[in-house]
C-alpha cells in the first residue's frame, strides 16, 4: 500500500511478489510495444501463396516486432495486447503502408509484378469510421495497384451491423481491392449473411488442414467449405499446408490455392523465392 501511495494515485502494487513480477513484466511489455512503433522495430514478413498450378501468385504479410532491436516477437504474443490498448489502429495501417509500398516496388519487377499481397486486418481496425479513407490513404501513397490488395477479414467481424460491413466492403471493392475470410469454419457465419458479402475467397483454417489426411470428420469439412464456395462463386485457399500428401488430397477435393511451410515459411521480402526459379517446392522442414 506504501509502495502504491508513494507512486502516486491510480495506481497498484501486489502484496505478491511474483504477482508483482509478472505486473511489472507486462507493463514494461506493454511500454516497449508503444515504443517498438515509434522506433520503427516491427517487419513484415511474406509467406508465398501458389496456385493449384504450383504457380507463385503472391503473398501473405505477417507482421513480427523486433523488440528492441534483439529478439523477434511472434504476433499472437503482441497483436491481442495492442487490441486491447488500442496500438493495433496505427500499427495495422503501417502494416497496410508497408505491405502497399511493397507491392509497388514488386510491380517494378518483371517477375514478381503481378504477385499479389494479402494483409491481415484486425476488427478493430475495421470498425474504425474512417477505415476505408485508411485503405484508400495507404493505396494513395504507395501507388499500389489496388487489384493486388486482398484484405483478410475473420467471421468476428461480419456479426455486428452487417448493413454497415457491406456497405464498407463495396466501398473498398469499388477501389478494386479484393477480400478474403480467413480461418474459415471456426467462426459462426450464417450463410445468408456469406452470400451478401462481396468476398473474392475463403481460407480454410489451418485446423483443418492440419488433420486433413487422419480425421475423417477434418476431410468432410474442407471437403464442404470448398463445395459452399464454388457455389458461391469464390475461390478457396488452404492455409497450414505442410506436405505434399495434404497438397494431393485438397487438390483433389477441389481447393484452388495452397499456403503453407510445403511451399515456403514465412521470411523477409529480400528471402522470398525468383519465381522464375522456383516452380519446385520448398522441401518440407524435418520435424523439431
Ligand atoms: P493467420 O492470419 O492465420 O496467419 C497464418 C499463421 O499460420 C502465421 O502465423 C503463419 O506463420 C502460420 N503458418 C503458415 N504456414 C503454416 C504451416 O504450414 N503450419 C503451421 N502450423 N502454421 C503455419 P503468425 O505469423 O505467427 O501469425 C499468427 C496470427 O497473427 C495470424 O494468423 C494473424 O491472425 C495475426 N497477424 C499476423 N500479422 C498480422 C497483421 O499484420 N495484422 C493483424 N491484425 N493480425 C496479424
Ligand atoms: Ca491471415
Ligand atoms: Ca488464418
């Protein structure tokens, strides 16, 4: 109580030491994060994305945080905190600026032009007021072909106001930005709202990839996802593909793309793979 009066009021102190230890650890977690921003320590990393073809189409951002210049933070330790406090608005329009100018010195690249960039949007994100001014601001200062940005949203978002969703999707749509429902089969969306929303593709959860080949019950599900898409008229993607048998049974069932560490993990845009020279694979990595 001393502790917590002499550092002024609002404040707590834990009788618990190792309470104590673990407070303090996430405040300083929390200071870094505000800081990591202004000190320019996040990246995006790419995770190349293929066709049924094989072929290299283009990429999904993932954001990592270099804290403090040393070690690199995954984003499911750092994206649900800057949710929470609200960092998660100017940090996901850097990731959009970031992923916008990368497309644009791609598209001075003969063979990586038409590759297109795939960039995770958080709800909060997308509910602020002005976020399709956010979209239209990133493609505006990048030169960025709008054709080439594809928005990832989750079902979480599209519960709420769905009036209000797709209006704001057609608002982007009409820019030529393209959309896609990540960790599709997880969430709850009811079909009739599915079938208003004006989406290019769904991405079947890596969940069910992961079991694809031995749970009977995983294989339905893909098997269901990518029959509800063609019959909507978009597009399928797998994400988590980590072998070529899981890449034989969802070709065989239909699935129009494949992400996953099959094909590559992600890595710097300086790392990612000539498509000139890469019709082949990444092997797969050995098992830790
Ligand atoms: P996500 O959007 O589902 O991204 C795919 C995640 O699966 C990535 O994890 C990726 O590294 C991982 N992954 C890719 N291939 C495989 C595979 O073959 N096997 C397995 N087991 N995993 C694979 P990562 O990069 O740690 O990102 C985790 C989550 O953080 C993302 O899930 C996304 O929800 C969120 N996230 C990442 N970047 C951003 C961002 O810029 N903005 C927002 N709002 N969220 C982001
Ligand atoms: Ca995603
Ligand atoms: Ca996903």
């Amino acid at each position: 109580m001393y502790q917590a009066k002499a550092a002024g009021r609002n404040t707590m102190r834990f009788f618990d030491p190792a309470l104590q230890a673990v407070a303090n650890a996430f405040i300083a977690f929390e200071r870094d994060l505000r800081l990591g921003l202004e000190r320019q320590e996040f990246e995006l990393h790419y995770q190349v994305q293929v066709d049924d073809g094989g072929h290299l189409t283009g990429v999904e951002a993932l954001l990592r945080w270099r804290r403090g210049g040393q070690q690199l933070v995954p984003p499911v330790q750092f994206i649900p905190i800057a949710e929470a406090n609200g960092l998660i608005l100017p940090l996901g329009q850097w990731v959009l600026e970031t992923a916008c100018t990368q497309l644009k010195a791609w598209s001075l690249q003969p063979n990586r032009a038409r590759w297109t960039m795939a960039v995770n949007v958080s709800a909060l994100q997308f509910a602020q007021v002005d976020f399709v001014e956010c979209v239209g601001r990133a493609l505006h200062k990048s030169g960025a072909n709008p054709a080439l940005l594809k928005l990832e949203l989750t079902e979480s978002m599209l519960i709420d106001d769905i009036e209000g969703v797709v209006a704001k999707m057609k608002a982007i749509k009409a820019y030529g930005v393209a959309f896609s429902l990540d960790d599709f089969g997880t969430g709850y969306s009811s079909l009739s709202i599915l079938k208003r929303l004006p989406l290019q593709q769904l991405k079947i959860d890596r969940s069910f990839v992961h079991d694809i080949l031995v749970d009977p019950n995983d294989a339905v599900i893909a098997r269901a996802i990518v029959a509800l898409a063609h019959n909507l008229d978009l597009r399928v993607i797998a994400e988590g593909v980590e072998s070529a048998e899981q890449r034989d049974f969802l070709t065989g069932i239909g699935c129009d793309a494949f992400q996953g560490y099959f094909f590559g993990h992600p890595v710097t845009a300086l790392e990612l793979p000539d498509p000139l020279r890469a019709a082949a694979p990444a092997p797969p990595v050995p098992p830790v």
